[in-house]
C-alpha cells in the first residue's frame, strides 16, 4: 500500500487524507511560518510532510522523493515566494557535534 500511496495523489490510507489534501494542510502551516519573517526557519516533521512540503514548494512530486532517510533534513530556499531544493536527505553525524567520550 505505501508504494501505491507515494504514487497517486488521491490514495488514502483508511480513509485519511489523500496526498493532495496533506499538501495543501502543509502548505497553509508552511505559509505561517513563511509570513513569521523569519529570514532563516527549521521545520521539524516526519518524511511524509517533508515530501509534501517539498512538493508545494518546489513542485517536486512525492514519487521522487520517496526515499527519504529516516532522521534526515532538506534545505529550501525560498525566494519570491517559490521554493529551490539545495539539499535532500543530509543525515547529521552525531559524533561531529560530540563534546565527550562516553
């Protein structure tokens, strides 16, 4: 079911929200954050809404950004009210940022 669900845009599962539907509740939240003026954000979410924020901001389908690693971030830039994906799927290395040996 999860192949079909990243496919088609009015599958749901068990009768939630169809993709399109999930698109435009990121959307309108995103759009909130947008118009805060903040002039650099971070947006905390599971793959799911990260792809259909993806999607609304830059047109990228979901199918194409299907394989999305757990724990992992994108980053946007967003000029003009439209959205350019410099980075996809960066995973942080935890021991970069490490102060100690445990």
């Amino acid at each position: 079911e999860y192949a079909n669900a990243v496919r088609t845009r009015d599958f749901s599962f068990f009768g939630g929200e169809t993709l399109e539907e999930h698109k435009a509740r990121a959307r309108r939240a995103i759009d909130k954050v947008l118009a805060s003026g903040g002039e650099t954000v971070a947006v905390v979410s599971h793959g799911g809404t990260i792809r259909v924020l993806l999607w609304a901001l830059t047109g990228i389908e979901p199918s194409a950004t299907a394989l999305l690693p757990n724990c992992s971030y994108a980053v946007v830039e967003i000029k003009n009210g439209k959205g350019m994906l410099k980075q996809f799927g960066l995973v942080p290395d935890p021991a970069a940022n490490a102060t100690e040996a445990y």
